[in-house]
C-alpha cells in the first residue's frame, strides 16, 4: 500500500526522511502480530490445515494469460474509479496540483499518458503485487470459488481504508480521505474478486494431488 504513497505524495506532504517510517510501521502486523495470532489460535502445526491438498496445476498455457487479465483489470479498475470518484472532489484534486475544473475523461487519461508514461506500468506492477500477496488466502480457502472470491475483495479492500477513517496531517482534508476511501474500497473489492475467481484452485482429494505443466 505504500508504494503509493511513495510515488504520489513525496511531492506533496511526504519528506524523504518521513517515507521510511510508513514502510517500517507496517512491519510489526505481519512480523510479529499474525504469527501470533496463528500461534494462539492453535494453527502453527505442520499439517494442521487440510486444505493444502489442491486440485491438479493446470497446463502453463491456461495461466499464461492470467497475469495479463489481472495487470489490466487492475489499471482499468484504478483508472475509472480513480476518476469518476475520487478526482471529481475538488479539493483532491487541488491537493494533487490540478485545481480548478475537471477535464473530461479522455483528455485527462491521455494528458496523463503523456505527463506520466510510467503511471499504467506502475499500477500494472501494483496489480500483480495484490495478486501475490493474495495467494496464500486462495490457496489456503476451504471455500468455494465465489466465497473465496469475496473474502480476497474484503482482504484487499478493508485493511488498506481504514486509515482513510481517522484524520492526519498528510491528508488533512476529510473529503480528500473519504473520496479516497470510497474510490479505493470499491475498485480493489471488485479486484480482489477477480483476482480470487481467476486464481481460485479447489481442494482436492489427499491422494489425487498431481502437479503438470
């Protein structure tokens, strides 16, 4: 989440000596907090989870063209909710340095491809990153595909937003968080489904765990 921050507001509220501390904050949750609530909650052991066991691997040729779907689902997504949300606030988009009307759609995505040509890969890389963290939820669901599906949106849309409720002096604004808010919970929601329903693969039976390429 905070390579965002690194590659938006380190020109706006973010010094250099600041930006190291939001990614060392982050740290002690998945360092120290979730092993222990794993502990506690009696999961630590070797072959406690008995999802572990999934259906066959698919053909390479049937995944190949699953980092692509995601990559662009991902920008399409951020783009348009990005736009039609949260840069019709006025004050966001004053606060990003575009004060004054909105343009429209078009003129404004290719001012921005041509402004900043690195923006789509970035977000492409943002979406693949998503989709790798997410797979030790997939993989580990008991579920099935769409209820698995919808706990990876709650999974990408609910921890990332919730900062957005409290307010903080990097974005002082209320209506500058909520358009946030309201933006990022719902296009990583329908992200994460697409990227649970894409990647999903079912438990199998113990003993008809066959791996082919």
């Amino acid at each position: 989440m905070q390579i965002e921050t690194w590659y938006f507001l380190t020109s706006v509220t973010v010094s250099e000596e600041l930006l190291p501390c939001f990614f060392l904050m982050g740290l002690p949750v998945p360092l120290f907090f979730i092993p222990l609530v794993i502990f506690l909650l009696g999961k630590a052991k070797a072959g406690s989870n008995p999802a572990t066991t999934l259906e066959p691997v698919k053909p390479l040729k049937e995944w190949a063209y699953k980092p692509v779907l995601i990559a662009v689902a991902y920008i399409i997504l951020y783009w348009t909710a990005g736009y039609f949300i949260a840069w019709q606030s006025p004050e966001l988009r004053a606060f990003y340095g575009s004060p004054g009307n909105a343009l429209p759609f078009w003129q404004h995505t290719v001012n921005s491809l041509r402004n900043e040509p690195g923006l789509f890969p970035f977000q492409a890389l943002r979406g693949l990153l998503w989709a790798l963290f997410a797979l030790p939820v997939i993989y580990s669901s008991k579920w099935s595909r769409f209820s698995t599906a919808l706990l990876v949106g709650f999974f990408f849309s609910i921890p990332q937003n919730i900062g957005h409720i409290l307010a903080n002096p990097l974005m002082p604004l209320a209506s500058i968080r909520y358009s946030h808010m309201i933006e990022t919970a719902i296009s990583t929601f329908i992200f994460g489904v697409i990227v649970g329903y894409l990647l999903y693969r079912k438990p199998a039976q113990p003993n008809s765990c066959k791996f082919q390429l």
